[in-house]
C-alpha cells in the first residue's frame, strides 16, 4: 500500500488584497480619464501645429488680427490679414502663439499621467500628490501666460491685440493655485503616513 505525503510548501506568496468596488470604479473611471486628456493633448497639439503654419504661410484675408482680438473669417475694418504682417512680427507671434499654448500642453500632459498613476492604483502616494500640484501650477502658468506676453509685446512695439485681460484667466489662477496647495497638503500627508509607518 502506497503511502502519500502532503508537504506544505516552504514559502507562500501573499494573496494580493482584493479590490474594492470603489477602487475599481476609480481605476476604470482613471483609464477612460487618460483616454480623455491623450485626446485633449493630440488636439491641442494639433490646433498649435496648424495655427503656427496658418502664421507663417497663409497670405490671404481669412486669418486676421486687430486690436481686440484674432479673427478667423472676415474681421472688424480694424483688423488687418495676419499674412500681410512683416515675417518679423509673424515670428514674434509664433513665439507668443507658442508660450500661451504651452501651458495648456503640460497640462494636459499631467493630468494625463496623473489618471494613468490612478489607473495603476497609485493614489496618495508621493508621486501622485507631486503630478497633482504640476497640474495646479501649469493651470496658474495659463492664467499669467496672456499678461507676461502682453507686457513683453508692449515693450517691443509688435503688440496688435490689446485684449488680454479676462476675468477667466483670474479664475484659472486661483483655481491653478488651490490645486496646487492640495498637492502639497498631499505630499506633506504621505510624508506624515511614511514618518508613522517607520515607527511601527
């Protein structure tokens, strides 16, 4: 008669923690948000290609510029076609077109990787509270980039379009701001969570 032992293994692995149905929801609702903001950055980007060729290519009538703002179609009898513009004041717009674009860019590009980080399940960690404050200062970055180049426009003389003050971009400044501070009270609790964890 055979004799049949039952060995217990020398190591288990540890069972991975199940997943909540609110982690899941987060996790899931985490990857359509990198699908989103993926799609936002391409069209941004896009829309920034296309208006940098439209500055320095396009000579006819339907890309205008007046002193209240740019005009695609027909403008006000203020504006003038923006391919008229020496290629001198067409570049300084570039470079402008390009700072203001920017900022909405990385920002979009965070968010993008702050979902990703969420759909891996990396929620209040420290890299999660640091891309969340990147999102709080590209956002305030947005809202002072129009006065930074109206003050650098207005003292080189290229300044056509006058109309840079909305009260959107103080908006966005201090909402930029607060996102900003949560991400900083985020980081100052993981580091408050780790101090506890050292001492256990």
């Amino acid at each position: 008669m055979a004799t049949v032992l039952h060995l217990k293994p020398l190591y288990r692995a540890p069972a991975a923690p199940e997943e909540s149905p609110a982690q899941r929801r987060v996790r899931l609702g985490s990857r359509a948000a990198v699908w989103l903001f993926t799609g936002l950055l391409s069209l941004a980007a896009a829309i920034l290609v296309t208006a940098i060729a439209a500055m320095l290519f396009y000579k006819g009538e339907l890309v205008r510029i007046g002193p209240d703002n740019c005009y695609i179609g027909e403008g006000p009898p203020n504006s003038v076609a923006f391919g008229s513009l020496p290629l001198v004041h067409r570049l300084v717009y570039v470079v402008v077109g390009i700072a203001r674009a920017t900022p909405i860019l990385m920002m979009f590009w965070s968010l993008r990787a702050l979902f990703a980080g969420y759909a891996l399940g990396e929620v209040f960690s420290g890299g999660a509270a640091r891309r969340f404050g990147r999102v709080g200062a590209w956002l305030c970055a947005y809202a002072v980039s129009p006065f930074l180049c109206h003050l650098v426009l207005a003292a080189t003389g290229y300044e056509i379009d006058r109309n840079w003050a909305h009260m959107a971009s103080l908006q966005a400044f201090i909402l930029g701001l607060l996102v900003f501070v949560i991400g900083q009270v985020m980081q100052v609790g993981r580091e408050i969570e780790q101090d506890r964890e050292a001492f256990v």
